[in-house]
C-alpha cells in the first residue's frame, strides 16, 4: 500500500509518528519546522497551553531584504537565527526540535544551525 502514496502523504505519516514522542513543554517547547518548495518557516510551539511562542519565516518582512540574493540554505539559516533571537526575547532558551517528517539535510539542517548559532539549544 505504501507504493500508492505520495511524498506529502509520506512525510505527514512520519510527522504524525514522531510527533507521538516529540511534545513542547513551558519549560522545553518545540521547535517546528516546514519546508515548502519555495519557503521554510519556523514555530516554536507549548503544546500543553496550545500557544505559538515565536515565529520566523522566509516570507517575513523584516527579513524579506535580507532573502534578496541568498540561495534557500542560507535563507533557513537567517530563518533559523531570527527564530532564536524572537524565541530569547521571550525568555526561552531550550527547545526540542522537530523536523516535521523531513530528512535532516539541506535547509531543515541549515535553520537547526541557524537556531543553534542564534543561542538556543536541543
């Protein structure tokens, strides 16, 4: 059955896997992470309240003069530090983080070390 489906439908499968393990806590929330083909986006997320703490995103406006020129590695590296600073800001300092089902090379590597420069630590 596993040949009939999609990558989408692959990578939300593996997602909802991990996700039975990987929960935010106030005290450790967790750091989300989705690709899109043209876009990466970051949440840091308290499951228990059920509130999105900070956020950062390619498609953000404070960032969108500085994503003129880069390639999308390096914009999820800018995503990946501007989501620690927001996350700090806010008094947060360890995350746990979740690749969302993706592979943790290319852009989703690159926003980890982008957070993990930017101060937070998972």
């Amino acid at each position: 059955m596993s040949e009939n489906q999609s990558r989408a439908e692959k990578r939300i499968r593996r997602h909802l896997h991990v996700r039975k393990t990987v929960t935010g806590t106030p005290e450790r929330p967790r750091l989300n992470v989705f690709r899109s083909v043209a876009e990466i986006y970051a949440q840091v997320i308290d499951d228990a309240a059920g509130k999105t703490l900070a956020t950062a995103s390619s498609v953000d406006h404070e960032l969108r003069d500085q994503m003129q020129g880069l390639k999308k590695s390096e914009q999820a590296h800018l995503v990946g530090l501007t989501v620690a600073k927001r996350a700090k800001a806010n008094g947060i300092q360890i995350v746990v983080f979740d690749r969302g089902g993706y592979r943790y090379i290319g852009r989703v590597k690159a926003l980890a070390d982008g957070a993990r420069e930017g101060g937070l630590e998972f």
